[in-house]
C-alpha cells in the first residue's frame, strides 16, 4: 500500500477512529466477560461444589483465564471471518487485510492479536505509533504485514490498484 496522495492516504484507519473501535470493542468484551465468568461462578455455588480445593483454584484463575482466552478468540475469529473486523471496527467501516487486500487466516490474525497484546502490556503508548505511521499502522500492523482500512475506501481503490503493496 503505497501513501502518495490524499486520496489514498483516506484509505487508512488513523489513531482516533482505532481508538473509537477500540473503545466499543473493549465495552463488548468487558460484557462478555463478565456473564461468561458470572455464570462459570454460579455454577459450583449452585452445584455445592464451591468448598472444594480444585474448584477454589479455578475460580482464582478464572478470570486470569478469561481475560486471555475471550479476547483472543474475539479479535481473532472476527478479524479473520468474512466480515475481516471486530465490531467496533465495523461500526466505523474499517477492516483488517493483509498486504494483498485479502482477509487473514486464524494464524495470521492470532499472530497479529498476540504482538498487539504483549507490546500493550509492555508500553501502553506503543499504539500511538498509528499517528505517525504513513500508512497508519501499530507495531502489531508492522510486525504483521497488516493494515487496518476503511472498506469503502479499499472498494472504490480495488478497481485502480490491485495489489496494496
């Protein structure tokens, strides 16, 4: 994906509306989270199993386990489904691609997901890099070969460039 006019310069998902996506994402998962993990809770206190030592253990790491499965799976099977986007991505119109254009395989996606997660952990500012990218990618977007674009946009540029490289 070549940045050489303004017109192709629309074509990427810049810092704020990620962050807007971000945001919606975040209140989904938290969601989620919290009825998955609610109902996984109720479930041994109903069974009168809540005393015991294994089940004690997993209600300890169950949130541990839940905040690194259900995002993942999230991000991952949206990502690299038909629709190519999380749906706080799809609420703005951005997509997830690859190089070419094409939607990512669940490797390609679960790579992506992983280096964006463990860079966050390890500096939260590292997104801040999409501001100041060219073609407006995160180190999850470099590291990856990715781009994060607005689906009209890609629509309306297939048809005079066929390959984003």
């Amino acid at each position: 994906m070549t940045a050489t006019s303004d017109c192709t310069k629309r074509i990427y998902g810049g810092f704020w509306i990620r962050t807007a996506a971000f945001v919606i994402d975040l209140i989904i998962l938290t969601a989620i989270v919290l009825l998955v993990g609610g109902a996984i809770y109720i479930i041994p206190d109903i069974l009168g199993i809540k005393e015991t030592g294994f089940i004690q253990v997993l209600l300890m790491l169950w949130p541990l386990i839940l905040w690194l499965v259900v995002p993942w799976l999230y991000c991952v099977l949206w990502e690299s489904s038909k629709v190519r986007a999380t749906p706080g991505k799809l609420v703005f119109s951005l997509i997830v691609v690859d190089k070419e254009g094409n939607r990512l395989g669940f490797l390609h996606a679960s790579g992506r997901y992983w280096i964006k997660a463990i860079s966050f952990v390890i500096a939260h500012i590292i997104y801040i890099v999409v501001a100041f990218t060219a073609k407006k990618q995160g180190l999850h977007d470099l590291c990856t070969n990715t781009f994060v674009v607005n689906k009209k946009e890609l629509q309306h540029m297939s048809s005079n460039c066929p390959s984003l490289q």
